[in-house]
C-alpha cells in the first residue's frame, strides 16, 4: 500500500481532482444546455489516474492524451477558464474555440493536446520522444490511451519503434473495461493490458487506476526508471468511467448494478477517507478543497459565457501553412473566379456576394417554409 504524503501534497491531489471531477459535471450540464458543441467525453470516475500521473511528472515532461481530456489539461495546470471556453467555441479556449472537447492544447504546459482518432497519438509519442533523444534533454513523454487503442494499428508498430529507438516514454493505457460500448473481453485476446508490448521487449505493469497514491507511486517509478535508462515502459490502469462513453451514449451494455458498484471505490472519496484516517487533512480541508473547485469552475462558466466568438472573417485562418513556392492546397470554384481555398479572405468580391446572396435566399426558403408549415 503507497505511503500517505505530506498535508501538502495532500491538499494538492485532493484540489486538483475535485476541480477535475465538477468540472466534468459542469460541462455536461453545459452540454445539455446546447452551450458546449461537437462531442463530449467525461472523465468522472478517472480523476486519480490523471492526477497521480500529473503529480509526478515534471514541467518540461510530455503528456499527451486521447479525446477525454479535459481533465489531463486541468491536472497540467491549463486554467479552467480557457478549457471551458474551448469547449463553448469561443475565441478565449486553449485552441481559439476552434477544437472544441476534442482538441484541448496547451504547448506551454507541454500537454500536446487530445486527439479525436483512437490511437492517434501513440505514434506521436514517439515523436516527441524523439525529439528529446535527439536534443539530449532527460524529459519524458508520458502517453495515456484507452483500452480500445491498444488493438490499433499504431499501437503495434509505435510499441516496436519505441523499443528499437529506445525513446523515453511511459505508455499509460486508462483501461476502463470498454472499448466505446465494448467489454475488454471482447475487444481485445489479450486482457491483460500491461502483457500486450511484452513481444517488443518492453515491459509492463498493471496497477490500480482508482487509487490516486498508487498511481503515484508506481507512475512515478516509471518516470525515472525511464529517464534513467532511456527506454520506454507501459503502464496498465485499471480505472472506470462512471458516465458513459460520451454525452450521446445510452450505455445498453452494461448494467447500472456494475456502476453502482464501481462507484462504491470512488477515488475521490476514498482519498479523502485515507487522508482523515490519517490524520492528513482535516474535514475543514476537504470542504475547502470542494468549495474552491466550485467557485473554480462557476467563475469558468461565467468567462466562457460572455468570451467573443471567432470573428467569421476569421473562418479560413491557421488552415493551412501558406507560401508562395509550395503551390495550392485547395481551389475554391464557387464562383466564376477561382481562388486559393487557404486563402478564403482574400476570395474575389463576386464570390462573397454570391456566397451572402446564397445564405439570404437559404433564409427565405426556410422562412418560406415554416410558413407553410403553420397554413398546414
């Protein structure tokens, strides 16, 4: 059993995974209130698998993640404000509102974002592992997936890529029993997860992903096992997600009987049982902890609310690296003057009239129609 830290440290793991936990809450009440679009993926009931990874990683460390990744970008230190606004669209958000729940960023916190293609970010791991072989630098990328991307394409060749090169990464499969609406069982032969990189040489670990000092610890000593060594490692966290696959997910496959169990080893709380067991923190500090995620998170939904939307003249930029000497990447043919696609502001003035004539008439069709409509 990991040893209980210092109140500190304490205080630290606590705050940051209530502030992830009412954070997703938040978010997918914002979702149904239409304020958040595209896609939504929760992570409540994942909070000490990214927070005891987080922890112990350092600044000039490497995270990447998958599409559920709010919480990795919280945990990181990216502030709630501008992960909120990303997932409202608006211009303040991590990617300028263009990325949306998907696609949190953060290059200064070096979390190099989600990723919506499942396994996606496995070879740009290796990438970034590379990257610090080849400068010399002793940082670490830390690569967290799901279950389901262990059966990828990309897993196999990135795992044997990372052996041959020997490039410093921490593989971290979040195994939480599904792939999308898929058990474990039936998506993957191999169910133990921390087995599946063993042909390449590369050796595994399957450690409790609900237990925030667990994660800790043993994440920990595969950060500087392979720091130390320069060789990659995987880690298996065996975690549960408590809401489903995404916001639109029915969850058909599997019984409210498995949750409510799973729920019985809520990280959070049985963190915080250990630590007033143990004299770590006190009832006044976890109420503290839960109220400052609150007003966190209040004051997110506030700056997201009111943050601009991208300006529409802004539709066409950081699409494309544009230069003169490597040609066109796409023609725009709405109209009679053909133009370059990456360069949609400087589109021919008979193209913007004709494209303002066509979203006019499209309004009076519908207008048109709802009337219709009412005379029927």
């Amino acid at each position: 059993m990991a040893r209980m830290p210092d109140r500190q440290i304490c205080l630290d793991l606590l705050g940051r995974m209530c502030l992830i936990r009412r954070f997703e809450e938040e978010a997918g009440r914002q979702y149904q209130r239409a304020k958040a679009g595209g896609f939504l993926h929760l992570a409540i009931g994942e909070e000490a698998t990214i927070v005891g990874t987080t922890s112990v990683m350092r600044d000039d460390d490497y995270l990447i993640g998958t599409y559920r990744t709010h919480g990795h970008a919280l945990a990181r230190g990216t502030p709630a404000d501008k992960v909120m606004a990303e997932l409202f669209g608006k211009e303040t958000g991590t990617s300028g509102g263009r990325g949306g729940s998907m696609h949190i960023f953060d290059a200064e916190r070096r979390f190099m974002g989600g990723y919506g293609i499942v396994g996606g970010n496995l070879p740009l791991a290796a990438g970034l592992g590379l990257a610090s072989q080849y400068k010399g630098e002793d940082s670490v990328t830390v690569c967290m997936f799901g279950d389901g991307a262990s059966n990828t394409g990309n897993f196999g060749e990135t795992m044997n890529l990372a052996a041959l090169w020997e490039l410093p990464v921490v593989f971290l499969v979040e195994n939480n029993l599904y792939g999308m609406g898929t058990a474990i069982e039936r998506h993957s032969a191999v169910t133990d997860l921390s087995r599946k990189a063993s042909g390449y040489g590369i050796e595994g670990e399957r450690i409790d992903g609900m237990d925030v000092l667990e994660v800790r610890e043993r994440v920990g000593a595969h950060l500087e096992e392979v720091r130390e060594k320069g060789r990659p490692s995987l880690v298996e966290a065996f975690t549960y997600r408590y809401r489903g696959h995404s916001a639109a997910d029915p969850e058909v496959y599997r019984d409210k009987s498995e949750v409510e169990e799973w729920q019985q080893k809520d990280p959070i709380e049985t963190f915080i049982k250990g630590c007033l067991e143990n004299g770590g923190l006190s009832e006044d500090d976890v109420e503290a902890a839960r109220r400052e995620a609150d007003q966190t998170v209040e004051a997110a939904v506030e700056f997201a609310d009111s943050s601009p939307e991208p300006p529409l003249e802004s539709l066409y930029e950081e699409l494309y690296v544009v230069s003169e000497t490597m040609g066109w990447y796409a023609v725009d043919e709405r109209s009679p003057e053909p133009h370059r696609g990456e360069l949609g502001e400087d589109a021919p003035d008979v193209a913007k009239n004709l494209a303002e004539s066509g979203a006019a008439h499209a309004a009076e069709e519908q207008e048109q129609q709802s009337r219709e409509g009412v005379r029927d």
